[in-house]
C-alpha cells in the first residue's frame, strides 16, 4: 500500500490505531476453519465518523475493505481475499441504550460481545437472544447479521438472529447514511412494531451478506425477560423417537430451549478436558433430546412439569442415570444455555472442522443421514464424527441440522480428504432439497447460485448499486 494512503488512515483515525507490521497482518489471513490473504493494513475504528472518512477514502483510491467486529469467527467471512484494508471494528463496543419497559430493547455498537451484554442485562433480570455453537465472546451485531440461528426467539416462532432486529445504522461504501427500521420515521417511539419496521424491510438485504453491502455502526436488538425458576429435562433414545417427541412438544408449546444433540456434542459441553471427553464418548447414548423447563415462580415451573408428565415421555433410565451423575450436569446446561461457550469445543476435536449447517423437514433428515453416511464411508470417514445437534425451528415446523467434518490441521492430505468430504456433502443436500442459506466460500457460492442464476443477477445489480467500486469484502458472495 502506498506510503500517502497509509499517512493519510493514520490521520484520519490515529497513528496508534493503524498497524502495517506483519505479524498482527498474519493473524488476520485466517480463522479457526479458515485462511486465505493477508490484509496491508489494519485500520481500528472508534466511531461512525471515522468509520465514514475510511470508506470515502477507499472509494476514491479503490482500496478493498475487510470488516471485522468479532474476535472468533469460522467461515472465513473476515478474511480480506484481495488484501487492502483490514477494517477492525471490535473496539467500538459501547452498550448505547438498555430499555427494560414495555419496548425491551438494546443498542449495541459492532464490539459488544454476548457476555459483555448479559452482564448489564443480569442486573436488570433479562437476557439477550442466544445462538448455540459460537462464542459467548461474539459480536451480537455480527452474529445476528449473519442470520445464526438461536436457542430461543422472543416469541416461539422467532428463531433465527436476523429476526431480533429492530433497526440498524448503517454506512454504506461511499460514506452515505442507510437507516432501517421505525426509528428514523417516528424516534419518539422507536421499536414499537414487533419487527421494528415502517414500510418495506431494507434491514433483510444486509443480512448473511458478509459485510458486502454495508457497514452497520449500531444496532437494536430485542431483549427478554430471565425465568427465575428454571430446570433441565433429558431423554434418551433412538433419534427417530426423539424427532418424533420433539415434534409433539413443540406443537403443544411445551419447554423452551430444545435440542437433539450427538454424543460428540454433548461430550464437548459436559467434559472438563480432552481426555474426559473421551472417556464421555465410551458411555454416552449417541442421541438425547435436552429440553428447558421454565417459570416465573416455582409453581409455574411444576405445572410445567405436571404437563411434561401427562405427555408421558418415557426414558431410558440407566443411560440417563450416567449423565445425571456428572456433577453439576443441570447448572451446566443451564449456563451454556445463557451464554453458550462450551459447545464451541467440538470444533478442537482434532483440531479442525468444516461445519455443514442447513434446514430441513423432520422426515427427510433420515434420507440425508444415509446418503451422508454412505458418502462418509467412502472417505474412512467414523460416522460417530459427522453428527452435530438437531434444532426445531419454529414450533417444529422446520429443523436445523448440522453434519461436522473433523481433519487433523497438521496434515495436508487429511485436510485436502476431509475438504472434498464436506464438499460433496454439501452437494448431496443441496441437490435433494436441504437449505443452506449462509454461503460461505466459492464452493458454496457457485453450487448454491448455479441453481439460481437469475436471483444471482438481482444480488449483482442490487450490489452494484450500493457498492458501484466493489470496495466492501470484494471474493465473498460477489466477485
């Protein structure tokens, strides 16, 4: 990069804040899955300003921006493919607004973490809308963009990140202002609406778009209420029975958070370490559905589970017996259902993991699984490896599933088997209906998109239109 645009990034945000040496440059070339370019400079911004003056400064001299905002990311979407700048949003991290009346509501900039929320929100008695699997130590901002789905929406058929959004800030790549949501028409009662909308919804076009269509500054997002009576109930059994149990609780509306979860991942949450999580894999079931009992006294929760027992759920009572008997298991699940940060530890099983995450219906998870399996065989693939967890998405009408793919990081050949193991089981579900709706990478882009060319070229033009030099995450969706 050349000396004057780098002279004129350190005035615009501070010589401390603008960094050309090439180790920190090297950190940013990769991921926990993923790695690719190095940036030529690292810019970290402190506000909107600064933010705005970096983007015009790109424009004019065609510079390719990265943003960035979370310290843990998975699929290579904060890796520059081009170099240029590598735009660091984590510092701005300032919680702008906690409202606990009847709108429930706060205002985060792109740094504010999971935890860092909860934490003031603990004080308050609510909580923000978890995902599971990423990092409590997450961007909000970035992980709701990118549509992750969540343990528990504010209402049953709310499930998925993007759906937690009132209205965002937003600068687009030549420095204009786009705002979403009510609050710009009438800010006197912002967030009123249950969708934080007045008129057509642009707020969608900026979601899994990986940081190609625009920069969001701020964000408000919906919070809840905490339950203070809460309690954990397991079952164990063939994942058949438990789909169909799931499906029967969700119709009734019985629990909350709900999960059918592998060995593999169960492991992962319950284990102190790598050693116990083998010692786990000998004895746990390979399925058991997990599910949140709530209530905001004591007697809602027993009439909750007055309901559990009419429903006549049956469990294999020495199987769930050796769960039970690990210590703290109840307070475990709880706490990674507040603020999920053990799950994540599946993905250092070996070191490695390509995660393939798509929705379909119950009943053709089975056909999936045999083609998947057939696949994995193939590649000396241990199925034991390929299951994640099973998640109903609004009241079971749809279910998010998830095959992993483990590889040893040390070996080229073991990563280069497992690659083209992931890749051929993303065409497998995609050819038979399943729904990938975060592409991440060229593979998925070009499988995905090659099926749709004409809604491909409506995302070029839309593109073009809010990024006409193509400066914003150029190599991710869009070339």
């Amino acid at each position: 990069m050349q000396n004057n645009i780098i002279n004129r990034l350190k005035e615009l945000v501070g010589e401390s804040n603008v960094s050309t040496d090439s180790f920190e440059l090297s950190k940013y070339s990769r991921d926990f899955n993923c790695s690719g370019t190095n940036p030529d400079i690292i810019v970290s911004c402190h506000n909107k300003e600064q933010i705005k003056q970096v983007l015009l400064l790109a424009n004019e001299n065609v510079i390719p921006i990265t943003p960035k905002s979370s310290e843990i990311d998975y699929y290579g979407a904060s890796i520059p493919s081009y170099g240029g700048i590598l735009l660091n949003l984590q510092e701005m991290n300032e919680i702008k607004v906690i409202d606990t009346s009847s709108n429930r509501y706060a205002t985060v900039e792109p740094g504010v973490t999971f935890e860092q929320l909860q934490k003031e929100l603990d004080e308050k008695g609510f909580c923000v809308m978890m995902p599971l699997g990423v990092s409590c130590k997450n961007s909000i901002l970035s992980t709701y963009l990118e549509r992750t789905p969540l343990l528990s929406g504010p209402v049953p058929i709310l499930s998925n990140g993007w759906q937690c959004i009132f209205d965002m800030d937003i600068l687009l790549p030549n420095g204009q202002n786009f705002h979403t949501g009510s609050g710009e028409a009438t800010p006197q009662y912002k967030n009123l609406t249950p969708h934080g909308i007045t008129g057509p919804d642009f707020s969608r076009v900026f979601t899994a778009a990986q940081g190609t269509m625009g920069i969001v500054t701020e964000m408000s997002v919906k919070i809840k209420r905490k339950f203070p009576f809460e309690s954990i109930f397991m079952v164990v059994s063939d994942k058949n029975d438990l789909l169909e149990t799931v499906g029967k609780l969700k119709k009734l509306d019985i629990g909350k958070e709900c999960l059918i979860i592998s060995a593999l991942n169960l492991a992962s949450i319950l284990s102190q370490d790598f050693d116990h999580l083998d010692e786990l894999l000998e004895i746990l079931p390979d399925w058991t559905m997990v599910l949140r009992l709530t209530g905001y006294d004591e007697d809602e929760l027993n009439v909750n589970l007055a309901d559990l027992n009419d429903f006549k759920l049956t469990n294999a009572i020495n199987t769930l017996q050796i769960i039970t008997e690990i210590e703290n298991f109840e307070e475990i699940f709880l706490n990674e259902f507040k603020l999920p940060n053990r799950l994540i530890n599946y993905r250092y099983y070996k070191g490695h993991c390509r995660t393939l995450s798509f929705y379909t219906e119950a009943d053709r998870i089975n056909e999936f699984d045999k083609q998947v399996e057939y696949l994995a065989d193939g590649y000396n693939y241990l199925k034991s490896d390929l299951y994640g967890y099973i998640m109903p998405i609004e009241q079971g009408r749809v279910y998010y599933y998830e095959y992993n793919f483990h590889s040893d990081p040390s070996s080229p050949e073991d990563l280069y088997r497992i690659e083209k193991l992931y890749q051929d089981a993303c065409e497998i579900v995609v050819n038979n209906g399943g729904i990938i709706d975060r592409p991440y990478g060229s593979f998925l882009v070009n499988l995905i998109y090659s099926k749709s060319s004409e809604y491909y070229e409506n995302l070029l033009s839309i593109k073009s239109w809010f990024d006409p030099n193509n400066i914003l995450n150029p190599g991710k969706i869009f070339p």
